[in-house]
C-alpha cells in the first residue's frame, strides 16, 4: 500500500485560499444585511485577513500597529468614520436633497454623511468592488483599534495605563498644540501604539489637515476609546447594508443611467452614426495631448511637450489647466460631469470641430466620416463590466434601435507592476481573474516595440484582475509572477472590461466583432519591493511621462499618424 504523503501548502496557496474566504464571508455578510466586525460574525474576515496579511497593511499580523497602512487607508475613509459605533452602506437614497453635509474622502471618490455622533452613512454607487474595499479597510483598522486596546487596558473593569491617559487629554484639546505639547503626547502615542518616537514623529503630519492638525492623536484615541468600550460595556460596533443598497446591487442601475446620458449627447448632436473610439483614462491626458502645446506653446518657449505636461500635473496649476479646457471646449470638446452616481466623469469630442494646425496632430488622416471620442473617467473594479457593458449596448429611442459604431476600446491607467518600479510602462496580451477560473486573451493594438526609446521600461505579457488592491501579499504575487502565469502585473479592471467587450462584439454582436482593443498601465507601485507598495506613497511627477506617452500613442492610432 502507497504512503500518502503529507502535502504541505505553501503560503501562495494559503494566500489564495484566504482571498476567496473573505470573498465568500463579504458576499455572505451583505446578503445577512449586518455584522459586528469584532464580534463572532466577523470572526471568518478577521480570520482570513490576518492569514493574508497584505503588503499594504503592512504589520497587521504582529502586536505594534502599523501606521503607514493605517494612513493608506485613513484617506480612503470619510473624516470621522473613527468615531462612529454604527457604519451604515447605503445606495443613493437621497441624502444629497438632505441638510447633511457629503463628505468625500481625499482618496476614493464615495459621498458619505454622517448622521448623527454615532453613525455614518457611506454611500456605495460603484458596485461590489466598493463593498470589498470599505470592508477590508475597516476590518483593518478595527483589528488595529484592538491593538491599541490591548496596550492600555490594564484590568477588564476598564483601568486604563497612564499614557493613554496622557494621550487623551492631547487628543480632546481644541486648540492647535504647541511644539512641547506635541512632542509630549507622540512621547505617550508611541508607547501606546508599539512605535518608536521618531516613527510616530515622522508620519503625524502626514494625518494633519489644516482644520485638525493634531488629527493623528484624534484618530488614535477614537479608535482605542471604541475598542476598550466593545470589551468593557460590549457595546461592539456594528456594520449594517441598507435594504435599498442589496436590493439594487448588481443591476446595473446607476451604470445604465450614466451610458444612456453618454447616447442622448451624441444624439442631441448628430454623433450617433459616426465611428466611435472609447478611452478610459483620467479628465485631462486626451485633452491636453490634443490641445496643450497650440495653447500654452508661447508661454513655454523652449520646453518640450512632456515639460508642459509636467506644468499642467502640477497642483495649483489652475490657470493654465482652465485656458486649455477654454481652448478645447470651443474646438469639439463635450464636457459631461457625472449625474449617474457612478462618479464617472466624460468627456466627448468631435474631431469635425478640431481645427489640426492647431492640434499636436497636424497630420491627423481621420477620413470624411470623423470620428469621435468618448474619454471616460477610470471606473472602480467590478464597475468597469458595468459602465462599458451599459455603453456598448445600442441607443433605444422609443421601438427605435441604433447599434453604435464603436471601431476601439482603449483603456490606460495605473497598476502595479511585478518586475520593474514606478513609472515603468505595462502592454498586456491577456488578464487573468483572480479567484476565478476566468481568462481573456486578446489582440492588443499597442505592442512593447510602440513604447520603447523613450527612457521608460516596458514589459509585456499578462496582467492579474485582482478583487482589491488591498487583498495582495507577495507570495500570491511571487507565485503568478514566477509560475508559468508569467504576470507582469496586477490593476483591478482589465477582465472587467474585457468580458464587457466580448459578450458585445463576440455574442450579442452589439458593436462590431472586429473592434480594436488598447490596454496599457503604467506602474504606480511594486507591491513586491518592500517600501514601494501603494502605502509608501505616491507617484508625484513620475506618473506624468508615461501617461501622455501612452495617451498620444492610442491617439496616433485613431488619428492614423504614421
């Protein structure tokens, strides 16, 4: 008889493993419609988050509280949230005809309100992706509250250590501290959080903002006070999804209203039958690669163009970024702030209305039909099937069908990269779904070759469609990277988008079967060098050069610039 062998799983495998956990416990809790994170119910989450142990959260398995993490996800949280025992996910309601004030955090762009001292309201409009991301963030700095309690809670009857005490008094001053009183209470935070002083010293001002400058000693105190109260009054907080949010979610509700907006445009005027070429990039590269050098190429005699890019990235640019978006919306430029709640931005041109002297593409051969472009706003996860999915279905008008005529798909934006840094360029020839069996391959119309000679690496080959950037550590990635997978890198909308375009030009046969695709990213962080995940920071200028790279590229293909 053969001896099993004892098969050992490896950490990718045990990674993996977790992720399709919380995965499956998120989907669970929001059907359930509540749970208390650190009760028994969000056992499973806590479980399974600490068994990942993601890069970005960087020490979330050991006893200090890690703070770099604490800040990532902080800026992707509403102001406040840290007060607050009830979190309550809702779709749109209404709040926004109400008296209370939205509240939109710095790094993610979710209206959110806070409904009384106790409760916030976070309004989830971007599909499940935005469930998965607020889950993990808040499991996250719940199981750091913990950690805070466990430093200063001296006795189950709640007898708290003398630096807590200290660091309570810093943390309930209304007034700005001065330089000693500063010093004295990181000298107690420190103590409290596990850290070093020059660590705590080093990122305090990073939490700071201009009304709450001391917010870092506010935030640590919030968070330590519900904690000790959850184990001395169990008095737990609670995480609660609206009945109208799981009622909605996944029906594309705010995802039809937003590509129907887009459709009523182009009809109002007269676009409807033109060749249509679809980009997902930010509100400003299409634009200002098309216009900015005519525009601001007097005012910056003797820089070159990716110089005057840098000018027009540069916060506070205001005046310049106005006069080129002046220029552009008397040239063709449709401009379409978001109605829908999806927080997708839209801009539309009608190449008809370019005069190209007076363009960056005075060779521009676009043909009697002159297309137009549609440049949407990045989506979010989940989001990007949505928005594109809702797009590329034809224009109903009454009994009336009109197919639109969409020759290309191009999609650019940030990803991690997985060998190479920051700023280094991405061409993907597949994307794989993580915690799926799911894969798409596809013919990408930009190649390496495109993209080289301009002092900026490129690699290519397939890229990973993770669940959140906040679920990835480096086994996992070391595995797809390494393994035959061979992935280059990691975002979190490229499959999304893809099975979008397949079922429409492939099985629904909606648009044409033979639409061109682009996709192209440019790193924003290594997840597998430690001290460049997205926590370390971000890309400042380093971004500017490859996205306006990219960006002329897909141009000069849709303009057919030799």
């Amino acid at each position: 008889m053969k001896e099993i062998k004892n098969i050992s799983r490896s950490r990718a495998q045990e990674s993996s493993a977790a992720i399709e956990r919380l995965y499956i416990t998120m989907r669970h809790l929001f059907n359930r419609g509540f749970y208390k994170p650190m009760g028994v119910s969000g056992e499973t989450l806590r479980e399974a988050l600490l068994e990942l142990r993601p890069e970005i959260y960087g020490s979330i398995a050991e006893e200090k509280v890690e703070l770099n993490g604490l800040l990532y996800v902080i800026e992707r949280l509403p102001v406040g949230i840290e007060e607050c025992r009830y979190i309550n996910l809702t779709s749109d309601e209404g709040y926004s005809k109400s008296h209370f004030q939205a509240i939109v955090p710095p790094k993610r762009r979710r209206n959110c309100y806070r409904i009384d001292e106790e409760q916030m309201n976070v309004e989830i409009t971007r599909g499940r992706s935005d469930i998965y991301d607020i889950l993990t963030h808040l499991t996250f700095i719940f199981i750091e509250s913990h950690k805070i309690k466990d430093r200063v809670l001296i006795d189950d009857e709640g007898r708290i250590s003398r630096d807590w005490q200290k660091l309570e008094q810093a943390a309930l001053q209304t007034k700005k501290l001065t330089q000693i009183e500063k010093e004295k209470a990181i000298s107690h935070a420190a103590n409290v959080l596990g850290r070093t002083f020059v660590e705590v010293l080093d990122i305090y001002d990073s939490f700071g903002t201009k009304e709450k400058p001391d917010r870092f000693l506010h935030l640590i105190y919030w968070l330590g006070k519900l904690a000790i109260e959850e184990v001395v009054d169990n008095n737990k907080r609670t995480i609660t999804f609206s009945p109208i949010l799981r009622e909605r979610l996944g029906h594309h509700i705010h995802g039809e209203i937003w590509a129907t907006n887009i459709k009523e445009v182009l009809k109002e005027n007269n676009l409807l039958g033109r060749p249509i070429h679809i980009i997902s990039a930010n509100m400003h590269s299409v634009m200002n690669s098309i216009f900015a050098t005519h525009v601001l190429g007097p005012k910056f005699k003797g820089k070159s163009d990716f110089d005057i890019f840098e000018e027009l990235s540069r916060q506070g640019a205001h005046d310049v970024r106005d006069k080129v978006e002046e220029f552009a919306l008397k040239h063709g430029m449709i401009s379409l702030p978001d109605q829908s709640g999806t927080n997708i931005d839209v801009q539309i041109f009608d190449t008809s209305k370019i005069d190209w002297i007076k363009s960056a593409f005075p060779n521009a051969k676009v043909g009697k039909d002159n297309p137009v472009i549609i440049v949407m706003d990045y989506a979010f996860g989940e989001q990007a099937y949505e928005t594109i999915d809702e797009l590329l279905k034809p224009y109903k008008n009454g009994k009336e069908k009109t197919l639109l005529n969409v020759e290309s798909v191009s999609i650019m934006g940030k990803a991690g990269i997985l060998e190479g840094g920051k700023g280094d360029i991405m061409i993907p020839n597949a994307h794989i779904n993580e915690g799926t069996a799911d894969n798409y391959f596809f013919e990408n119309e930009l190649t390496a070759e495109m993209l080289e000679g301009n002092g900026i690496p490129v690699f290519a080959g397939p890229m990973i469609t993770v669940l959140g950037t906040s679920l990835q550590n480096k086994d996992l990635l070391k595995f797809f990277h390494e393994s035959t997978w061979s992935v280059i890198g990691l975002e979190m909308e490229g499959a999304y988008y893809q099975k979008a375009i397949q079922s429409a030009s492939k099985i629904r046969k909606s648009i044409s079967p033979n639409v061109k695709v682009r996709y192209a990213y440019y790193a924003s962080d290594n997840p597998l060098e430690t001290g460049s995940t997205l926590a370390s920071g971000g890309l400042g200028t380093t971004g500017v050069k490859p996205t306006y790279l990219i960006t002329i590229k897909i141009l000069e293909q849709i303009f057919n610039v030799k």
